[in-house]
C-alpha cells in the first residue's frame, strides 16, 4: 500500500480540484503484517484533515477549502484502501484475511463517523448559505446538493444517542458483510467430488473442454481420474449437459446447500444484517430500508421499485408459461419423471440443441480468450475512438494478471487497468469490474488517467489448448469492459461526480449495453476467430445462435425478476419473525415452476444482496436493461460499428459520470424519453417463437 502525501493539507491554499495521484496503486507491497500499520495512518492523516477542515478560526467558507477538500479526502482514503480490498477477492490468504478483519473495524468507523462529524456537516452548511454556493456553475452545484442530500440522508442531523447508534450499525454491518463473503468462498472451495477412471460413465454428456479442465484439476492434486468443483467453469457443464441424473442433483444440491448449516451458516448473519438494516433506516427516517437506499436513484423510493418489478412480472408471465410447457413437454418426453431443480438447465438445453441444433459449447471453439480481447478492443476503438494496449504487466497479484492502457483519438492517455480471467483458490466466484484511482482533467489542462481492474472465472487454458470461452462468456467479458469504459472514459473533472459514481439503477447502462455488440454479425466478424484455423464464426452457425438468442427468454427474465422481488420484500415487508428460509421460500414461489425449485433459492450466498452494493437495488438490472436495449435501436439504425453514433453516445452518456440526471442524458442522446417496451421486444419476441431454425 503506498503512502502519498494528502492534498490540501492544514493551511494550504489554494486546493485542487483532485489529488494529484499520476500512479497506478501498487499491490506487490501489500503484506498482511504490514497492512495494519498502513491503514492506520490512511485514515489517521485523513481524520486530521477532517478535524482541521471542520475547526473554527480559520477563512471564511469557501468551495475550494470545504466541498473541494472534503472531496480530496475521501477520495484519497478510498484510492489508497482499493488495491486491498481487490486482494482479498482476487488472492485472500488466511494471513490476509485475519490482517484485514482487524482494521475493519476501525475502516467503517471512520466511514460512518464521517457524515456525522457535527463540525464538518457545520462547515458544508455554512459555505451552502454563501453567495459563491448560490452562483456555482452547474456541476459544483450539483456536486454540493449531492453532498448536502448525503449528508443529511446518513444521519447528520441526529441527535447524539441516535449518531452513536447508527455508528455502531454499520461497523457491525461491515464485519456481518464481510462475514458473509468469506463464508460463500470457503463453502465454494471445500466441495471436491472425485470421479475416478472406473467411475467414468458418469461424465457423459459433459463437453471436451469441461472434462479436460476437470481432469486437469485431479492431476494438479495428483489425483487420477476427474475433479468436479463448485467454479462455474466446473459446475454449470455439469447441469446442462451431464446424462446421469444423479451426478447433476448431487453437484446442485451442494451448489444451493452451500451456507445453510454448519460452521459456514450464512442464516443467522442474514437474519441480523436484515434486522440491523431494518433499525438503521428507521433511525435516519425513512419507513424501510429500501426508501433509504433508493433515495438518491432513478426509482427514488422501494414502492416504485417494487412496482416496476410487479409491472414487468406480469408481462413477462405468458412468456415464461410458453417456456414452461415447452420445458415440461421435452422432459416428459426424456421421460425423466417430475421435473427437479437440477434437471432444468439439463432438459432446456437439450430443447435448444433439438429446436435449433445450437448450445454455448457448439461456439466456443471459435471464441477463444485472446481474439474475444483483441476483437473488443478493435470495436471500442472502431466505435467509440478508445485505443487499447497491452503494456507489461508488474508488482501483481498472480501471473495470468495482464495490464493494458487506452488512449483517446487526440492522444489523451484515459487510463489502465488489468485483467484476471481464470478461477483459483482464495478468488471469489462471478464476474466484476473495479475502480482502482479516478482521474480526469485537471485545472491546468492535464489529464490523470483513470485505473481500474476487471476480473472473471472462466474456463482456463489447458495444455495444448488455449482458453475457450462460450458466447455468455464472451458477453460476460463485453459487459465488464461496459464498466471500465465508464470509469476511464470519464470527463469530469470532479472526481465525486466522475465515471460511476452514478446512481445505482443506472450504473448497468452502459455495461449491459456493451453485450448488445457480441450478437451482431459484423462486430461477430472481428471478435470471433477459431483457435486452429482462424476462420470467424461460420455463417450457418452464427443464424442458428441468433434464432436461439430469445430462447427460454421468459424463464430467464423471470428468474432475475423473481431474485429482485425477494431483495425488495427482504428490505421492505421482512420484519424477522419468519423463519427466514420458509419466507424466501413463499416470496420465490410464484417464480418457480414447483414447489421443489422455490426451496432451492440462493438466499445463503445472494452476495449481490449481504456482501455486494446490491441490497434493495438487484431490480436495477432490469431496469437498466429496459434504458440499454431502448439505446442500442439508435445503433442498430445507424450502424453497430458506426463512429458518429459511438462518438454521441460517448458525449452524451460515457464521459458524463454523474454530472447531470440520468434520463437527461437518455434524452440527449436518443432525443426521447425511453421506450419501455423496447426489452421485451429484444427479449422476449413473440409468443409463438421459438420453432426450429432452418
């Protein structure tokens, strides 16, 4: 962890509008000895600049020596705290995580201390009422109603019992989270099934490339035969293509059992996060949790939330009987008995492979990891004018890390970031992007470059083989770099108001956007490329993968809309005397198609919900879906790979951060409010689709 000097130190003048940080974070220096040491002087020098911004005796009010400077400090923490916290997701280590777990405490004390410092909410309300506030330009206004309304919306005008009790809530909320996560990722990593040679039949169906990873695995832990673990890489070909029924409940149930007993029990850490959350909003005022949460969103409030969610619901529901009966009927036909859990995915695709003679594995030999890299960043440049490079890579965590850098078309250097693909002991499961330093342009005309970090767990490289991926992999990966665009792409030179620092319902535009290109023909022609021959994604093939796209489409959006209403009632309607799973169990009821796939909810590792930013806000992939798939009509009219559309979309959306409302920045680039039937359309299609390709 390094140890920059903090900007706008006691007595300076004037204050930059950003700390001038020009290097990337370092993380070879990062130790579990010394990371004790290091955090406590980030956030003693940091809590010395507060108690010296919030002092009295000094000048007057101003927003350079206020709102700029409290800016600087925050920001400052939050970059040097980063490459820590990408660690313990991307390399955790016993010594790490006992490291770490000692200083929460202390980090999420500062955090919540922050906006109930009674000096520093005096100071941001004293330089509100002056003349300079009341004639800001309009980002530093926005900037200053955006703290104010952060401010007060965290407790700042709480009496002092209510300011203890609010403090204490969110530090046991911070280790309760934390607690949360590495129970999911030491349930994940201690299920081992071995499959030896004689037990091979039990292995087929599974693809070539799935049987080679897992054979791997055994022989990395000088075993014979096969590994099955709970990575997707391992646990989805096991679902989808494994004949023997057995192997697929055996693997499923280990996959939904994780964290539902034992040392690893997630039940009682949900039961108080929920209640601590339930007390935590009521104190700062609002009626639930999910009011509090959304108050600054593009929903504003749970209700509207939880209505858009029915409303979609409702809609989507003829759509998910169709897939339904057709899931039902092909099962009877397998003659599989009542249908379970574990044979869903198994008899949908087969269904796909009858109807459209097309499933992920088909593609893979044609997306293989380095092409899909090298075709994404030809698109983003082609399209958006961001030149991405690849640059040594040093000081990382492990040796599959890469760094890259982008470069604007004027020369202007946006940024770097790094990439780590393939899963391993002490990584955390999913996909995610994220920030590492924000930069942007500074008063003196020169541009910090943004850093970020995108990771994945795809299916590694095995001798003689390169990485393959499936086309959801490939989205995975297009999505992802959705994100870091934002991040590095953005313009705005305050750093509070800059890149993703957006509301969190609006957050997924541009990376879900992002997917939209890795389904049209000509970007399919850049990025695709097979691993011996070269030759892109055959014609034939690719007809086949687009007349699959809506398949099983109502089943899908169903699944995510059923996930989004368990995250609001949780939030909203919960009161803790259910029993918690029999109550998640009758919230999913009316998403599962038996009463079997109800009970087989994710509760006890939801990490988007107890260890991620998503709690009382999973709707907003939805909702940022019905924004994105309104949005890429303009490129599908005016050319996919089309610069000028690429160049309004970066102008209006990328580079704005949170420097103006979301739906304005809709507005300006599609010249309308959205089109909320737009999702369904691409989604969804018609109700009598799904017939054979021919």
């Amino acid at each position: 962890m390094t140890d920059a000097a903090m900007p706008g130190a006691a007595g300076s003048s004037p204050t930059r509008e950003r700390p001038a940080r020009t290097s990337p974070p370092a993380f070879a220096g990062i130790t579990a000895s010394g990371l004790a040491p290091s955090v406590h002087a980030v956030l003693e020098r940091a809590q010395a600049e507060i108690d010296d911004l919030a002092g009295s005796g000094g000048p007057p009010a101003s927003y350079d020596n206020t709102i700029q400077r409290l800016d600087n400090i925050v920001q400052q923490v939050e970059e040097e705290l980063a490459p820590v916290t990408v660690l313990l997701a991307v390399a955790e280590t016993p010594e790490l995580r006992d490291a770490y777990n000692a200083v929460l405490p202390e980090i999420a004390a500062f955090w919540s201390r922050l906006p109930l410092h009674r000096g520093l909410w005096a100071a941001v309300r004293a330089f509100s009422g002056t003349r300079e506030a009341e004639a800001l330009d309009p980002l530093r206004r926005r900037n200053l109603d955006r703290m104010m309304h952060q401010f007060r919306s965290a407790g700042a005008d709480l009496g002092d019992e209510a300011r203890v009790r609010v403090e204490e809530i969110r530090v046991e909320l911070s280790r309760l989270e934390r607690r949360f996560s590495e129970n999911v990722l030491d349930a994940t990593e201690a299920f081992r099934l071995h499959i030896p040679e004689d037990e091979r039949p039990r292995l087929d169906g599974i693809p070539g490339t799935a049987l080679e990873l897992a054979r791997h695995k055994a022989r990395t832990e000088d075993l014979e035969g096969w590994l099955l673990t709970l990575d997707f890489p391992s646990f989805e070909p096991v679902l989808k293509y494994a004949h023997d029924r057995e192997l697929r409940r055996q693997l499923h149930q280990a996959y939904v059992g994780r964290c539902r007993d034992g040392e690893l029990d997630n039940r009682p850490v949900i039961a108080r996060i929920l209640e601590l959350r339930r007390e935590l909003a009521g104190l700062l005022g609002y009626g639930d949790f999910s009011d509090y949460r959304l108050d600054d969103a593009m929903a504003r409030t749970g209700t509207r939330a939880f209505d858009f969610v029915s409303d979609l619901r409702e809609r989507t529901l003829p759509y998910w009987q169709r897939d339904l009966a057709m899931i039902r009927k092909k099962a009877a036909r397998m003659r599989l008995g009542p249908l379970k859990p574990w044979d869903l995915a198994y008899v949908a695709e087969a269904l796909r492979r009858e109807r459209f003679r097309f499933d992920d594995e088909v593609t893979r030999p044609w997306f293989p990891l380095d092409r899909v890299l090298a075709g994404l960043f030809e698109i983003v440049e082609r399209v958006f004018g961001v030149r991405v490079e690849e640059v040594s890579a040093r000081g990382l965590w492990h040796e599959d890390v890469r760094s890259y850098r982008l470069t604007a078309e004027d020369g202007t250097r946006l940024g770097s970031f790094h990439t780590d693909w393939f899963p391993r002991t002490g990584k955390r499961q999913g996909a995610w992007m994220a920030t590492l330093t924000t930069g942007g342009p500074q008063p003196d005309g020169d541009f910090v470059p943004h850093t970020g970090m995108m990771a994945g767990n795809f299916a590694p490289p095995v001798p003689g083989r390169p990485a393959l991926l499936t086309h959801r992999s490939v989205q995975t990966i297009f999505h992802e770099f959705g994100h870091l665009l934002h991040h590095c792409t953005s313009r705005v030179r305050l750093p509070s108001r800059s890149g993703m620092h957006v509301p969190w319902d609006w957050v997924e535009v541009p990376s879900q956007i992002m997917e939209n290109w890795t389904w049209e023909r000509e970007a399919l022609s850049i990025f695709s490329g097979h691993h011996e021959t070269g030759e892109p994604l055959p014609d034939n093939l690719y007809r086949r993968m687009l007349a699959a796209r809506r398949f099983m489409g109502g089943q899908a959006q169903m699944r995510q809309l059923g996930f989004a209403t368990l995250d609001l009632r949780l939030h909203r309607e919960y009161d803790g005397t259910r029993e918690l799973m029999s109550y998640a169990e009758e919230v999913m009821r009316p998403f599962a198609p038996e009463e079997s796939f109800a009970r087989s909810h994710i509760l006890t590792t939801f990490s988007h919900l107890f260890a991620g930013g998503y709690a009382s806000a999973y709707y907003s992939y939805m909702w940022s879906e019905v924004l994105e798939a309104d949005a890429f009509g303009r490129f599908r009219r005016e050319g996919v790979l089309s610069r000028e559309t690429g160049a309004a979309f970066m102008d209006t959306i990328l580079a704005q951060g949170d420097s103006r409302e979301p739906d304005e920045m809709f507005r300006a680039f599609m010249g309308r409010d959205p089109d909320p039937d737009a999702l369904l359309r691409r989604n969804l299609g018609e109700l009598d689709e799904g017939r054979a390709a021919t």
